[in-house]
C-alpha cells in the first residue's frame, strides 16, 4: 500500500524566498506523483504531476518538484514566494497495481499549510 | 470555470438524517471518484465509479454510503443515516486516464 510523508504541517516564508515543501512516499511500483493545492473554501487543484520521463517537472504558478527515487522524494519548490502563494498544500500517490480508475485513487499527505509574510 | 460543480456547497443535517450531495461534470465523463477530509486531516479516498458500478471502495465507504449517476450526467453520494463523524468536506472528481480534477467541495456538518 502506498502512503505519503509531508514533513512541517505549517511551513513559513517572506516574500521573495525560497519556497521548500518536503513530501516522502512508499510506492510496491513506480509512482506516479501529484501536488495539489486548495486556497480557502476551494477544492483541489492540480499543481504538477509526475508520471514518467524528465524527474523534475514544472507546473503552474512558478512551482517545480523532483521525483528522487532513491529518496523517495518529490519535494516541491518555487524560487521567489508570493504572497498569493499562501495556501494548503497536498503531496499525493497514486495507485497504480490496479489500473483503471485506479489511477485516480490518491494517497495524500496530510498537508502542509504555507503561510507568507509581506 | 471548474469541470467540476457540486451542490450544496454547504450542508447542515441532524444525525440520523438522509443527505445526498451532488455532483456534476461539466461534460461527459466515465470515471468519477469522491473523497472526503474531516476537519484537521488528511483527504481521504472513498469510492471509485466506472462505467455505472463503483469500481472500488474504501473502508470507510459502509453500507451507510451509496453512489449512483441517476440521469446519465448528475454523480450523487447519499448517506443514509448521518452519524457526527459524518462531519467533514466531500469532493468530487473527475479523471480517469488523467489526473483527478476536483470539485470545490460539499461542506456537511451533522448535529
């Protein structure tokens, strides 16, 4: 069974920094790997993914993860933090043994709530 | 504008009670899935549903929960009898071959 690891609950930048969001996984087979983001009273919405191919993989808003085998990492990262940046954010795996729909069965990470300060 | 809406975005019941929560896709879409996230957790996967039968399902996803597509468009989850630990934000999403995208969420909360 999968699981994924967000390290910091709550993670706290200025403007202009180096945005760093840790996530581990535990994956039987290759993963394929997702960032969400949720702003206040919204639903999810897709960040990035990971399926195959190039290991660094950008996305929308300036964000950018690495998927790290050997690390079992897909940390996310965005050079310069805005103030818009400030959300939930939600690393997750999915479950690929089973095919089908089981491509959108998601594992996520608990979370980790990005506060920016001006 | 979302693929994805769902009503009611907010959703007060008494225990005991029936709740069915919608969802509809802004086009014709095979693959349907909700999760939920109690207040304070993670987001949690319940059901799957592919082609008109639920696909797979979560521990969590009893008797008490039920899904169907009653018109062919409209995707509903309906509790039958709410318990307190009902409590909690129920997303819809969309996908398949594709990542999820998802809806912006029932709220429900049972007094």
């Amino acid at each position: 069974a999968q699981s994924v690891t967000q390290l910091g609950s709550h993670v706290s930048v200025s403007e202009g920094a180096l945005v760093l969001l840790r996530c581990n996984y535990s994956s039987s087979v290759p993963p394929y790997l997702f960032w969400y983001v949720q702003y206040p009273n919204q639903g999810l919405q897709l960040l990035l993914k990971y399926t195959t191919g190039a290991t660094l993989v950008k996305g929308i808003n300036g964000f950018e993860a690495e998927f790290k085998k050997s690390e079992t990492s897909f940390h996310l990262t965005k050079p310069s933090a805005h103030m818009s940046d400030a959300a939930e954010y939600f690393c997750a795996v999915s479950d690929l043994e089973g095919g089908g729909t089981s491509y959108g069965k998601l594992t996520f990470g608990q979370g980790t709530i990005l506060t920016v300060h001006p | 504008e979302p693929e994805v809406t769902q009503t009611p975005s907010h959703q007060v019941t008494q225990m005991g009670q029936e709740v069915i929560l919608r969802c509809v896709p802004i086009s014709n879409h095979l693959y349907f899935y909700w999760y939920r996230q109690i207040l304070g957790q993670k987001v949690e996967f319940l059901v799957s549903f592919y082609n008109n039968e639920i696909s797979e399902k979560s521990e969590i996803f009893d008797d008490q929960f039920s899904v169907e597509r009653p018109d062919g468009s409209n995707f509903t989850l309906k509790i039958r009898s709410t318990k307190l630990e009902d409590s909690a934000m129920y997303f819809c999403a969309i996908g398949g071959n594709s990542p999820l995208h998802f809806g912006n969420g029932t709220r429900l909360t049972v007094t």
